[in-house]
C-alpha cells in the first residue's frame, strides 16, 4: 500500500493517471446489495446502488451519477473520442460514460471498482 490516502498503488493509477483495470477483475462487478459508491480517493458519494446494472462489458456500470456528484470531460486518448467521469470534489479519474446505456437516459457510467469504495445501507 502506498501512504498517499491508504490506496494500493493500481487504485492511484487509476485515479491519478488516467488507468484502467483489467475487463472483469474488479471487486465491485457484482454488487448487489443496497448501498452508496463513493469515490476511493476522497469519499464523495457518486453512484446509488439502485442505478448499477449488468452491461456485460467486465465493469461495474451504472445509468446515472448522483446530482452533482460527476464531471464530464472529453478524452481523445487512444485514437478514441470517449467522455471521462471524473469526481466532482477531487477531480479523480473513475472511468468513461458511453450512449448505449438502458433507456430512459441511455447512459451507461463504466466505472473501475478500484476508483470506488462500497458503503452498504443497514
């Protein structure tokens, strides 16, 4: 583990420098229970539990953020045109959202588990 906020040295990769994990690796795919994802670096409550579902593609996907939570910015990175989510407070990388999400919104939020922490509801 790495001393800068107790973050092993993939999750500030990923947060820090933009990495992403391997496809269908990530402690939060299947999730289930009822609960808030907040961002690993600073806490900030990004996702409901309730707008996460099975996209299929090996990451954690949710159909919208928290209000406020998010900010979008254009990443032409790897010959791609994509949208990156980055935390709103911190400013940290999480992942990328795509048009081919479940309707209504058609969103699809394709987060890293290690950019998240899980906080369950009792």
């Amino acid at each position: 583990m790495t001393e800068e906020r107790n973050l092993s040295k993939n999750q500030l990769d990923i947060l820090r420098k933009k990495a992403t994990e391997p496809a269908f690796s990530g402690k939060h795919l299947k999730e289930k229970r009822n609960g808030t994802f907040e961002c690993a670096y600073c806490g900030n409550k990004i996702f409901d539990s309730k707008s996460k579902f099975d996209s299929g593609t090996g990451w954690p996907s949710f159909c919208e953020a928290i209000k406020g939570s998010t900010r979008l910015e254009d990443d032409n990175s790897h010959f791609m045109k994509r949208t990156e989510v980055r935390c709103a407070k911190c400013g940290s990388h999480l992942g990328h959202v795509f048009d081919d999400g479940p309707m209504p919104g058609k969103k699809r939020f394709c987060i890293n588990s290690l950019a998240m922490d899980f906080k369950a509801k009792k």
